[in-house]
C-alpha cells in the first residue's frame, strides 16, 4: 500500500510532467545516433531534402546515401521522382533539416520526435476526457512513453510516428463533438487534422471514416449533415499539402490537364499499395501484430565482437497485455453494451482491421503504432472496471524494467554482440 501511496501522491503533484519528461528523455537522448540513413529513412529523408530543394520529388543516382551522409548532395537530378506518399510527413522531416542542416541525422529525426513526445501528452488529455481521472490517465501515457516501438518510431525519419500524431489529435478532437449539441464547428476543426493526415499518410482516413461512423450511430443518422461538414475541409487541407506539387510540377504533372494528372497520380499511388506483395525478411501479417512477433530491424552494424542494432521491439507489458486487454473489451461489451470500450475498439477497428482485410499485401509490424494509444487505453479501462491499482503499479514497474532492459536496440548503443543475444528472446525476433 506504501508503493501505491507513493505513486499516488507523485501523480497528485506532478501530473504527467514526469512522464513527459521520461517520453522526451527516450526520444531526444542521442538523437542523431547512428549517423546513417535508417530504413526507411533512404527514401523520407532525400525526399525531404528534394521537396524543400525543388518543391515536389527529385530522383538521385544511385548509391548516393554515403555522399548524403557526408553533405554531398550532388547525387540529386533534376528529375521528378513517382512517390508513393503524401508530402506533408516530408516537409516535417525536412523543416528540422533546414533548422540543423540536410547531413545532420539530429535535424532529420528532430520533428518524429517531438511528434512522438506530443502523442504522450495528447494520450493523457484522451485518457483524461474518457476516464475523468488524472490518476488513471498518467497509465497510457506512461506506456506509450516507455514502449520501444514507440521510441524508435519517434527517433526515426519515417512517416508513422507523424500520421499516428495526427490520428490522436484528430481523436481528440473528435471527442469534443460527442458532448456538443452543435458540433459543426469542431468537424470543421477534425476535417483539417484528418486531412493534414492524409497528408502524411493515407493511413489517417479510415480513422476518420471510423470515428464518423461511431458518431453517426451515437447521435442518430438525421445529424449527418454536421458531420459530413468535415469532408471539404479534409479536401481542401490534404489539396493544400500538395501545393508544392501543383506550383513546381512535380512528377506526372500535365499542363493541359492539371486535374486529371493529378487523378491519375493518385490512381498510381493506390495500385501500389493495393498490389504491393514483394518478398521481405521482416514481412509481417498483421494478424501476428497483437503478439509483437516480428519486429523490424531497423540497423545492424557488427564489428570485432560489438554489435549496434535499432530493433523496436514492444514492450511485452503492453503488447502481450494488450491481446489480455483486447479479450476484455469484447467479452466486457458482450456482457455491458460498455460505449466506452466501443470507443477504445476503434482504434483497433481502424487501424488494424484493414491490414488483416488486406493479408497478402507487404506489411510491417511497425505500422501498428497508428494503433498502439488504443491498446493502452483498453489496458487502461480494463484495469479501471477491475480496480487493480496495486497490479498496475506493480506492472508499471515492470514495464520500465523491461524498457530499460531493451534500451541498447531503442538508442542504438552499441554493445557485445553476447548483450543483443540476450535480447533476441523469440527466434522470430533476430
């Protein structure tokens, strides 16, 4: 009881700030290591750099990520490049590389970080709005602030961490419209954030989609007018992200037919991922998400017996609690009509219910942080409906035990190749 007393009285005092204060500590602390492009970070970080350059996309040569490393952007062609992705993420990355420098890894990761630092403090403004408890809305966001997944995502020039900070803030907002008589207002307000996410990453719109049709159901069908108000604002943000392409001409653009061209680029860009199906080694179904089973690596680099790795690989109290916590929402639904935990179910709905729709197309584990908030919230209510402070507390300290214990493949900190052995606790893991 003196444990919990404890963490009671720091939650009364402090608030989140602590939590917030450890988020930023996992997220900034040696920011700019390793000093390559990570991933994915080949394609969004020269994008980024080409978009603020040129306006839209240029193609470089081939090879080229040692010469970016070292500042020598020589590479770059004056061709435009075909994208798969909105541009809004990039022009993100890009602005802290313009604040720091386009060769400073600090300055590519800086805004997925402060993104990521944000979806905390966002997570506990939700929890706090659903819950009404300062105390039980410190429990998600502490999760999310710990996870590895979470972290690596937000110390990584990729575009998930972005659109997932858009999600929550677009959930956020949405939430405002479920107390409000005349709500119009505040669509208008959720068509911007959506379509700034779109922007990012088509990702955020059957979020969007979800998020409507929960509202539709709870206020009836005769206010679908208020809540289609949000569509034209979602056009005309996510159009507004692609200025750069409409000025500057970027790829596909037709002079004689600037509409259709951009159709038709769309068109283009939803035939690759609605047919993307190559071979990967970190190919991941997302059936198998829930269980964490196949993280991605993200960097391997071994010499003389050391070995530095980025791997974000979930922390199993939330992950492996949250497939615990999944059971719970549905059985306690079936036995409650419980609205809240239908309200918790719809991050799962929108963000990994359409991966298992779409099983053969190439997927990755790390594309279930847009849903990651939702799964700390479900343990969060679960814990809630069954009063166990004393097992949270216990299970908080857990997962920052584990944290801790992973924390060489978050920072990237490089250590005998026997330390990341130790890690690989899953065959599926290495």
């Amino acid at each position: 009881m003196r444990l919990i007393q404890l963490f009671r009285s720091i939650a009364d005092r402090f608030g989140v700030y602590p939590v917030l204060v450890l988020a930023s500590l996992f997220r900034l602390i040696n920011l700019g290591y390793p000093k390559s492009l990570v991933f994915d970070e080949t394609y969004y970080v020269k994008d980024a750099y080409t978009l603020w350059k040129a306006g839209h996309e240029l193609q470089w040569t081939k090879g080229v990520n040692k010469q970016f490393i070292a500042g020598d952007f020589s590479g770059v062609t004056d061709a435009p490049e075909f994208v798969v992705h909105s541009p809004l993420g990039k022009w993100l990355i890009g602005l802290g590389m313009q604040v720091f420098g386009p060769a400073n890894p600090f300055g590519w990761r800086i805004v997925p970080a402060l993104a990521g630092i944000a979806s905390v403090w966002l997570l506990y403004l939700i929890a706090l709005k659903l819950f009404g408890s300062k105390r039980w809305a410190l429990l998600p966001a502490f999760l999310l602030a710990i996870d590895g997944q979470a972290i690596v995502i937000s110390r990584t020039a990729i575009l998930d961490g972005l659109v997932s900070f858009f999600i929550l803030l677009g959930f956020w907002v949405f939430l405002k419209t479920l107390d409000q008589e005349k709500p119009w207002r505040t669509f208008l307000i959720l068509g911007v954030v959506f379509g700034a996410g779109a922007g990012v990453k088509w990702t955020a719109l059957a979020f969007f989609a979800v998020f409507i049709g929960y509202y539709l159901l709870h206020v009836g069908f005769k206010k679908v007018w208020v809540a289609l108000l949000a569509l034209p604002a979602l056009a005309v943000t996510y159009l507004a992200t692609w200025t750069g392409w409409f000025v500057t001409r970027g790829w596909g653009y037709r002079e004689d037919d600037v509409i259709g061209s951009f159709i038709d680029y769309h068109r283009q860009m939803w035939q690759f991922h609605s047919n993307l199906a190559s071979p990967h080694p970190y190919k991941s179904p997302a059936i198998t998400w829930l269980a964490d089973l196949r993280p991605t690596s993200f960097f391997w680099e071994s010499q003389d017996g050391f070995a530095t790795a980025v791997n974000p690989i979930g922390n199993p109290v939330l992950w492996w609690g949250g497939i615990v916590a999944l059971g719970f929402l549905v059985s306690w639904f079936f036995r409650n009509r419980d609205k809240l935990g239908v309200l918790v179910m719809t991050g799962y709905l929108a963000g990994w219910v359409p991966w298992l729709v779409y099983s053969e197309r190439t997927a990755f584990q790390f594309y279930s942080v847009s849903f990651e908030p939702w799964i700390a919230l479900a343990i969060t209510l679960m814990a809630i409906r069954y009063r166990t402070q004393k097992a949270v507390v216990y299970a908080g300290i857990f997962a920052l035990a584990f944290t801790l214990f992973f924390l060489p493949l978050y920072l990237a900190i490089s250590a005998p190749l026997w330390v990341w052995q130790i890690h690989m606790w899953l065959p599926s893991w290495i």
